[in-house]
C-alpha cells in the first residue's frame, strides 16, 4: 500500500512538471492601457513576451507613461504600424486612471514621442518601414545626443539585449529575426499590408520643415503602414493588424501563407467598422482566437463590456472562436495552436 502512494505521489509530481513545462511554453500577452482592469479609448500597446524571454513593444501610443512607466519592464523590440499620433504617441499619460476611460487625460510627449522615448531608453531595436526607423533613429540621437545605428545581425538575427538601440528598417514583406541569448530559436517578425496612411503630425517636425508644409496644410508620410505577422518559437503566430480597412491579403498573405492563429484586431471608425472587422475575422483571417485592441471608445465599465458600443457588435458578429477584450493589465497566455491558457481565458 506505501508502494502505491509513493508511486502515485511520483506520478503526479511528474505530471506537474510536465504540466509546468507547458505552461512556461506560452507566450505571454499584456495591454498597456489608461485605466487598469479596463479596455478603453486610448488603449494601443501591448508588450508580447515570448517563451525565451523576448520582449516586444507594439504601439507604444498614448496609454503609457513614457520610458519611466514601470509596466513596460524590459523591452527588446520597438514595433509601429504607422506614423498617426496615437501609435507613434505625440501624447501621453501622467498617471494611470486620469480622466475618463472615454476621455482619458494626457500630457504632452512633444518633441520626441513615446515611442522614440522608450526606445532610446530601453536600447530596443526598432523594427519597422523604413522611413519611420531613419524618423525615429533621429529623435532618439536627439534624446541620447549620439548617432543610432543599424543593428547587427550576426548569423541572421539581432540579439534581443542591446548596448544601445538601434535600427532594423524594413519594407513591406520584410522580415527579421531576433534571438534571445543562448536560445535555439529568434522570433521571427514580418511587415505585411495595411490599407491605411502613415502620415505624420507637424507637430513632430522640426520648426524649418513645419514652415515649409503650413502654407499648403500638409505634412509629410513616413512610408507605408503596415501591420505584423510574429511568429513565436512556441509556434505561436499572431497577426497584428495595424490600422486597416478590409483587404484581400488577409486571407491571401496572413491566412494561406503565414496561417496564422492568433489576430490582435485594431477597431476604430477611421479603420474599420464592426461588421467589416468580423467579417476580416470569420472569413479572411480565421485565427483560432481574437485579442481586441485600439477601440476608440471606452469599451468597459467595471471590466464588463458595455452594451451598445462598437466593440459589444463586433464581437455578436464573430462566430466559432473566442474574442478576448485587451484589458489593461491583465496577462493573457497563448499555447502554440492559438488557444488561451491562462490570464482570464473566459
């Protein structure tokens, strides 16, 4: 009979490590909003950790407090979509919980922005379309008084941990590789087709080139925006969308070729609307499960969605998988197959 617990105690701590295993093989997914526990107007960045401990960025935007916001923690990758002010952040939040979560309270991030901000101090690299790289490499020599340089990419990927940060241009179907040190595989990071504009506020210009843009009302287009396609060495694949209207390389690019399972979908008026994006979703993309972000508008209340906002419609639309709210705060963790196993996976 002792024979028998001891070799059932054995078998389950044996299932507990493998158990353990399994859980650290997850990729972990965090929103960095205005309001905790809330998904809310402003709300665009998140930080996605890989199993081998790669830190990625996306969109730092206007719902963090720049580099001295103390939920980024390490960061080894800078990634931005487009120039708009709310994705490259020309504002920024003195504290959590400011404002509203319709309206949250912002101060200025002129004349570097979030992005350029935290990047400089977190010796990221910045993958991204090129014209947005050089734009940033220069507000980041501003911040460190030192030239940005390229990163290196010995043996075809950039080390996550950099002396200094630096630049990884790209165009659109670009991809790199970054690697964690020691780490049999890099995470993978491709640019892919956004139908939407990059175009910069003049506010982030400097004084000689606003002059020369006010008379005609115009500002200048750090290339095409895009969105991104990362491919996780857990076999994770998460596409992130960018701002971006209905397109035919969702199925084509995203789907057919990248099959990826996880979609982080950019909502928004001046993106696209509801029935649009779930029609992205259920027929184009077809991802095992949704992470909702970029809503532009206060989508919860008390952590609960709201009933009668964009994001409530959305999700009434998308059939036979989940969608999960990017709630500030909180960890979601994806599996390789795209199913969440924890963080609040309800």
């Amino acid at each position: 009979m002792k024979a028998k617990r001891i070799a059932l105690s054995v078998l389950a701590l044996a299932l507990a490590a493998i158990g353990t295993a399994a859980f650290a093989q997850n990729v972990k997914i965090t929103p960095l909003g205005t309001h905790p526990g809330e998904l809310c107007d402003r709300d665009r960045a998140m930080i996605f950790e890989d199993p081998t401990g790669v830190r990625i960025l996306y969109d730092a935007g206007q719902s963090v407090m720049g580099a001295n916001d103390p939920r980024l923690g390490t960061v080894h990758v800078v990634l931005l979509s487009h120039a708009h002010t709310d994705h490259i952040g020309d504002r920024k939040i003195a504290g959590l919980n400011m404002g509203t979560c319709d309206k949250p309270e912002t101060v200025s991030a002129l004349p570097n922005s979030t992005t350029a901000e935290i990047a400089a101090a977190k010796n990221a690299s910045l993958i991204m379309i090129r014209n947005m790289a050089f734009f940033l490499g220069k507000k980041i020599e501003n911040i460190r008084g030192k030239p940005t340089g390229n990163c290196a990419e010995p043996g075809g990927a950039i080390a996550a941990v950099q002396a200094a940060p630096c630049l990884a241009p790209v165009e659109l179907g670009g991809s790199k590789i970054v690697k964690a040190a020691g780490a049999a595989n890099g995470v993978e990071i491709i640019t892919v087709y956004a139908s939407h504009d990059s175009t910069l506020t003049r506010d982030l210009l400097t004084d000689a080139q606003k002059k020369s843009l006010e008379a005609d009302n115009v500002s200048v287009t750090l290339g095409a925006p895009s969105g991104y396609v990362v491919k996780f060495t857990n076999g994770l694949r998460v596409y992130l969308t960018g701002d971006t209207g209905l397109h035919g390389e969702m199925r084509t690019v995203v789907r057919e070729f990248h099959r990826v399972n996880l979609a982080v979908i950019n909502m928004g008026t001046n993106a696209i609307q509801s029935d649009a994006a779930a029609y992205a979703i259920n027929e184009l993309v077809r991802p095992a499960s949704v992470i909702l972000s970029h809503p532009n508008e206060g989508v919860t209340s008390g952590g609960v969605i709201r009933a009668n906002t964009r994001a409530k419609a959305f999700i009434d639309q998308v059939k036979g998988r989940p969608v999960y709210l990017g709630i500030s705060g909180r960890t979601l963790e994806f599996d390789g197959s795209g199913t969440c196993m924890a963080g609040g996976c309800y």
